[in-house]
C-alpha cells in the first residue's frame, strides 16, 4: 500500500507550513501531494507551486470542480502541469455539490452522473491530441452553425495518459468511476464498511466495462493524528465530520450523510443533520459518535495508527492518503513521520 499526502485548502493560515509538509512527504518517500478547491483556493496553482519547490513526489488534484471550467481547459490545465512536473501529475475530479455548484459557479446541479461521464470523455479526447468534436447531451464540439472548427491540443504532456481519478461517494457514482477513471478518491472510510459502501459498486463499474480491479486505484483520505489518548484526539475532529454529515448540502442532498447512514448511524446521522442545520454546530458535534470517528481516521500510537492502515490494506486500499493533523508545523511533520513508521511496522511498506 502506497502513502499520499493531502494539504486541503491553501489559504487557511497554514500556507508555509503546507509546503514544508509537502517537501518532507517528498523526502519521506510518499507517492502524491494532493491539494483541494472549493471556492476558495483553487488546486491547479497551489500544485504548479508544490511541484516546483518538490522533486519526485506526484502532484494531485482532490478535485477539480467540474462546473469550474469547460473540460478543454481542464485538458489544457492537466497538460501543463504534466508538464511542468515532468510527468509527476494526476487529475482528480469531482463534481462538488449543489451549493457550490449553483451558487458559486452558477451550474445547475442536474443529472451529475451524465455530465461527469461527457466530461471526462471529453478530457481524454483532447489529452490524446485528437482533433476535438463532440456531440453530447451537455457538451457539442465545436457549437453547430458558427465558426467554431474542430482543433487539437497545441501542447505535448509528458506522457501519453494521465491518471483520471474521480471524487465519489454514492453507489452509482462509485460504479461509474470503476467504468470511466484509473482511481477513486474516497472520503470518510471505513476498513470495516468498505466493501459494501464502495468497493463492489467500483467492482460493478469495472466489470461492465470489461476489466478487472487490476491496476485500478482505491484511495481514500484519512486525518491522521498522532497522541496517546485517544478519546481527546477524536474530540478534535467532531466539528469537521459535523461539517461535512450534517451541513454539507441540504436536508435531502448531503451525500455525506447518506454515506455514514450506509454505516449503519441512521438516527445519529439525522441527529447531526438536523442540529446543525439549525445552527447548533456545537451540539451537531457532540452528537457525533466516536467510533464513526475512530473508524474513519488513524489516532493514537504508531502501533495503532499501524493497526488501522494494515486494516485498510486488508479491505483493498491501494493508496492511503494522510491529512496530518496538528496545531503547529512540528506536530504535523511528527504526524507524517509516523505514518510512514506505521507503513513499515504494517508490514506495508
């Protein structure tokens, strides 16, 4: 199993310190920096700057946000980047959420199974320097009755594919990334749930596309924190899964909550939805139960962090992605040296 890294959003406060995280995971040995966009940061330039300030790690994008730009660009972007990493990057994508979507970018949020699949089509296309046409329900290239013609990428990556990876969380999305992309990015994983909150709807995705899960990247991301008691360690991260299983999107969308009902938290999950959406953000992370915490996160010693990644392997995880947790640059640096030492004394390494 394969380490990554994952620096979340840049402009948080911890920006030098992300890079000193970024280059001691390049040290370490770990196999890709992964940066994130929502509507702040965006990934693409926070990776051009890790991958000039890095020497072999890969560089990573979790995600970019389909409705932020047409696919041609987002084909163009990877390119360059392949580029000027010399060949070290790889395309994550995601369609991100009503919210984002329809307030921030102005998309309408509708049918995301379909416009994702158009995309990424899309984006291998002009990645493989064809001359670009495209008829879609979404997407027609170039527009029909205009001047528009069918032109190719002017640049060469670095390499004749580039690994496509696709944020997904629900079973149907799960089996469509199988189908279309080279690896899933998962959140909020749990060794003991999963392979029937993920892996047999990728398995499904792959077989109906005539492969097998050979080659295919199942990468989930973790926090990882390193301490002796676990309790209070937990404790720490009650806010950030409040955010996410109760107050990202609405009460009937929130993919995040619908995944944790999956693992078996039906009454605790609607408990953390309907607190925070009325703005009890400080109950909503109370009523979060610590073994959903524990079950999706490494916390405590480097032999229990080791006991947990050993957990993940033995589900089917090819690459294990860490957000180090920590209040200063020392612990998380300290965070991300134990990972590694978890990997070795795992017998994973």
């Amino acid at each position: 199993m394969r380490l990554g890294i994952n620096l979340g959003y840049w402009g948080a406060g911890m920006d030098g310190d992300n890079l000193a995280v970024a280059q001691e995971a390049d040290r370490l040995g770990y196999d890709v920096c992964w940066a994130a966009e929502a509507y702040g940061s965006d990934a693409p330039t926070v990776l051009s700057f890790v991958a000039a300030k890095t020497e072999r790690i890969d560089i990573g994008s979790a995600i970019m946000q389909i409705p932020a730009r047409q696919p041609a660009m987002t084909a163009m972007t990877a390119a360059t980047l392949d580029s000027l990493s010399g060949g070290r990057f790889r395309l994550g994508l995601g369609v991100s959420g009503p919210q984002v979507s329809e307030g921030w970018y102005g998309q309408k949020f509708d049918k995301p199974l379909a416009r994702t699949r158009e995309y990424v089509e899309i984006v291998r296309k002009a990645m493989s320097r064809e001359r670009l046409t495209y008829e879609g329900e979404h997407w027609t290239l170039p527009l029909p009755g205009g001047p528009g013609k069918p032109i190719k990428l002017t640049v060469h990556p670095t390499r004749h594919e580039i690994p496509l990876y696709i944020a997904a969380i629900g079973p149907k999305n799960l089996e469509q990334t199988g189908e279309i992309a080279d690896g899933a990015l998962l959140i909020f994983p749990s060794a003991d749930h999963l392979e029937e909150t993920a892996l047999r709807h990728i398995r499904a995705g792959r077989e109906k596309a005539g492969k097998t899960m050979e080659g295919f990247d199942v990468h989930p991301t973790v926090p990882l924190a390193l301490g002796d008691d676990v309790e209070a360690l937990a404790d720490t991260f009650r806010p950030y899964t409040a955010l996410y299983v109760g107050g990202m999107g609405s009460r009937k969308q929130n993919f995040y909550n619908q995944l944790a009902q999956r693992m078996g938290y039906e009454k605790e999950a609607a408990e953390i939805q309907e607190k925070y959406l009325s703005g009890d953000k400080t109950g909503a992370a109370a009523a979060v139960p610590h073994r959903l915490i524990d079950q999706t996160t490494l916390l405590g010693s480097v032999d229990r962090i080791a006991d947990g990644m050993r957990a993940y392997a033995q589900a089917g995880v090819t690459t294990l992605t860490l957000a180090p947790a920590g209040f200063t640059l020392d612990e998380r640096i300290a965070a991300l040296r134990a990972g590694t030492e978890a990997l070795e004394r795992a017998g994973l390494a």
